[in-house]
C-alpha cells in the first residue's frame, strides 16, 4: 500500500467513524514538516529585515548628520520602509494582506524581498 492509498484511506476511516476520537484528533492535530520549514523561513526572513532597518537607520542618521550624503540618506530611508514593509507582509497579518492582495503568493513576496 503506497503513502497516498494509506491517506486515503485514513481519511475515509475518520469520515466513516471507525476509528475513536482520541486517534482522530491526534491525527488531525499533526502539524506537516514542511509547513514548519516555510514558517522558520518566514521567522529567519523577518529577522534579516529587522537587522536591515537597523543597520539602514544608523547609516541614515550619519549620512545626515554628515550633510555631505543627503541623497544617500533618502535612499536608506526608502530602504528602512521597504524593509518594514516586508517584515508586515511576513507576519501575514489578515488586515495587511485585505489591502495587498498580492502578498498572498510567493511570486508577490519574492519580488518585494528582491526590491528590498
């Protein structure tokens, strides 16, 4: 018997009722690895974008207080609030991703990281 016929036929025994409820749930509760893996993706994406807003406010303030670098302070402002912008869209909160759309897929995702 292969994985998938096993699957199916799991979920044809929890449909019908014939196994108890304790096997049941803990079945149902069974989280997949591979939904572990994108979510410490996703954990380890958020703390680079952290790092990369600290590290671009710092540079900002000294390209200010220089005053020699006004343009390169603007640009690491820009910076800092697309680094945000994507530690937003990690967190996959419901009422960011009402507005955007987009940032559902990984497509959407893959290119705000790679403007960042």
């Amino acid at each position: 018997m292969s994985q998938n016929e096993h699957q199916i036929a799991v979920e044809d025994a929890l449909e019908g009722g014939q196994i108890d409820a304790e096997l049941r749930t803990k079945y149902l509760k069974r989280t997949d690895p591979f939904l572990v893996v994108c979510r410490c993706f996703s954990v380890v994406t958020i703390v680079s974008a952290l790092l990369c807003v600290a590290v671009n406010l710092l540079s900002a303030v000294q390209s200010f207080k220089n005053g020699e670098d006004v343009f390169d302070g603007i640009l690491r402002c820009y910076a800092v609030l697309i680094a945000l912008f994507v530690v937003v869209a990690e967190t996959e909160w419901e009422r960011i991703q009402k507005f955007w759309i987009i940032l559902e897929y990984w497509v959407g995702r893959g290119m705000l990281q790679i403007l960042c």
